[in-house]
C-alpha cells in the first residue's frame, strides 16, 4: 500500500510539473485594444536601446480589472484586423512615455485566448527618456501576453 501511495505521488508531482511547462492559454475572453504603442528595444548586453518594437497593443478585458487603466499588453495582434491610425516611436500619452490610448475604450472589440508570458519571456523594451522618472507610465504593472485566435 506505501509503494501505491508512494507512486501515486511521484506520478501526480511529476504530471504536475511537466504541466507548468506548456502554455497557459485562456478560454476564449473578449476585451477590447484600447491603446497602442511603439518601444525602443533594450539590447540585453549593453542595456540601450538597440532598434524599435514591432507595434505593441493595450488590451482591457471586459470585465477586467477596473483598478487598472488596461489589464496587459502584446505584440500579436493581427495587423489587418482593424485599419487602426499610425503611431510612430516618437509619440507619447500626456507625455509620461505610455501608449496613447484611444478616445473611445469600446471602439476595437475583440474575442481571444491569451497567456501571460513570463518575465524571461517578455520583450524587453522602454518608450522614452521619461521612463525613468517616477511619475512615467508604469509598464512594469503589466503583463505581457501571447493573444491566439484572435477575431473581431
């Protein structure tokens, strides 16, 4: 009965931590692109900027948060799901280097599945001089996510 028991928790422990090893994706959620953003990648060797970010977007889950101005933000979304205005590196919201959100929060609904992605696994990026600053949009509040079966 030990040597049951015994195996028992090894094959749970181990099912367990092979488990943690594949994605996490949601149930399909919907939510919607609120803001939007270009970075300055941070080359991991020297910490400088090191070229631009693919164009990154603010994601609000219905029903998210409301403590929190977007619940996280990603790089995969479809470029030709919306026809969304252009933003370049150089702008800014309010001036605190965040994304610049959108005027109207419910204007770009989309359903989706998503993962967190973990720290090791995040872009790394900032969006300007003023990041540093206390008073700069906190990224670091935020996750970034994997969106899959992304639709309007």
């Amino acid at each position: 009965m030990k040597r049951l028991f015994l195996s028992l928790t090894v094959f749970i422990t181990l099912f367990s931590a092979c488990n943690d090893e594949q994605p996490n994706n949601t149930d399909v959620v919907e939510g919607y692109v609120i803001g939007t953003f270009v970075g300055y990648l941070i080359n991991e060797e020297t910490g400088q900027a090191d070229g631009y970010t693919d164009r990154g977007y603010c994601i609000r889950i219905e029903n998210g948060d409301t403590n929190q101005k977007m619940d996280f933000y990603t790089f995969d979304l479809p470029q030709n799901l919306f026809d969304f205005p252009p933003v370049t590196k150089s702008e800014s919201d309010e001036g605190n280097c965040g994304p610049i959100f959108s005027e109207n929060d419910k204007a770009y609904k989309i359903k989706f599945n998503y993962q967190l992605l973990e720290e090791k696994n995040r872009l790394k990026f900032f969006t300007g001089p003023c990041t540093a600053m206390e008073m700069a949009f906190l990224w670091k509040t935020y996750h970034e996510a994997r969106l899959t079966n992304v639709e309007k």
